[in-house]
C-alpha cells in the first residue's frame, strides 16, 4: 500500500502534465482498475436459477408468440 510521500510524489508528477495527458492518464488507470475488478469477481452460474419459477406446462414458445404479436399491433392486454 502506498504511504502518503508516494501519494504526494505521484500527485507532484501529476500536475506537470497538460489537462490532457491528465485526462488521459486518468481514462488508461480507470481502464485497468475496470478490468482488475471484474477480473476477481466470480460470474454468476445461471444453470438452475430459473428452475421451479415457471409452470410445468408452461410454453415458451405460445408466450413469444403473443408478446411478439403484441409488439406488431402495438395493443398491450
């Protein structure tokens, strides 16, 4: 971790860039803050999640047929 004389330096070198260099400075770190995030966080396993939610007798398909015909006619019951 970084103590307060490293963070001072940084912001020392910081503020001999332009208002660009900055900027961009700023938009390549936030890149790979996003990517070292996402990185460690575990994704989600869908297999099941939906399981017991529906009907047995549920059909899908007649479903996408009258939400898809809804969407045609623009009538929404």
């Amino acid at each position: 971790m970084m103590n307060q004389k490293q963070v001072a330096h940084i912001e020392d070198l910081m503020t001999q860039l332009s208002l660009e260099d900055q900027l961009i400075l700023f938009e390549r770190l936030s890149r790979q803050l996003r990517v070292s995030i996402n990185q460690t966080k575990k994704p989600t396993d869908l297999y099941g999640i939906w399981q017991d939610r529906f009907p047995v007798d549920f059909d899908i398909d007649a479903a996408l047929l009258e939400i898809r015909q809804e969407w045609e006619t623009g009538i929404i019951e």
